[in-house]
C-alpha cells in the first residue's frame, strides 16, 4: 500500500510485544527491533508515532491484552494512518484471527496502512 498524505495526516503506531516473561529476559534483539519501528516511521514521514508496549511478557491467545485493545480503539476511532509491527503475528495468530480482526475495523482499516519490518 503507498503511503498517501492522508496516512501520514494520522498517526503512525507502533505495537510491540514479546509473548513471554522469558523473551523479555533473554531476547533483547527482537525488543531493540521493535522499538526501532518508531524510528522507521519517523523516516517514512511520520510526525505522530505512538508506541503501545503495554503488553510485554503477554501471550497473545487466551489473555487480556490492554495495549491491542488501545490499538484497535484508535484504528476504530480513524486516529491511526499505519500499524507498524515485528511481524503479522503480532496481531493476529492465523488467518481466521486476521479475518475476524478486519471485519471488526472493516471501515477504519480500509484507509490504515499496515507495515511489517
């Protein structure tokens, strides 16, 4: 998806998580790239770039995640012009996850650019 000036008119937000306590301690190089994402986005032209760690150490199936929860808001209320993460799983677990997640935000999404590093 090409960045327009309506994205960058959004913020950018940068979601990070690491699924387990034992992430945390022992991979630090996956925290560092996560973080990074903030900066990629300042590069690719964002002035706005909110980063939502609220969720490290927790899994993504079966627990409370108040950060995805804050994302999902922001992207439903139309605040947010890019969802940068690690990787897709981040958000989502599977395809059908993926699915029921898009349908949820069907009219925010559709104007949400989505960036993986």
């Amino acid at each position: 998806m090409k960045i327009t000036p309506d994205h960058l008119a959004r913020g950018a937000f940068i979601y990070i998580r690491q699924s387990t306590v034992d992430q945390l301690a022992n991979n630090h190089e996956s925290r560092r790239r996560q973080y990074g994402l903030a900066d990629r986005a300042r590069a690719l032209g964002w002035t706005d770039v909110t980063v939502i760690d609220d969720d490290l150490g927790r899994s993504g199936s079966g627990v409370s995640r108040p950060g995805f929860e804050r994302l999902l808001a922001a992207i439903c209320e139309g605040r947010v012009g890019a969802v940068f993460a690690i990787e897709a799983s981040r958000l989502a677990r599977n395809g059908r996850d993926w699915s029921m997640r898009m349908e949820r935000m069907n009219r925010a999404i559709q104007t949400t650019a989505c960036c993986w590093a």
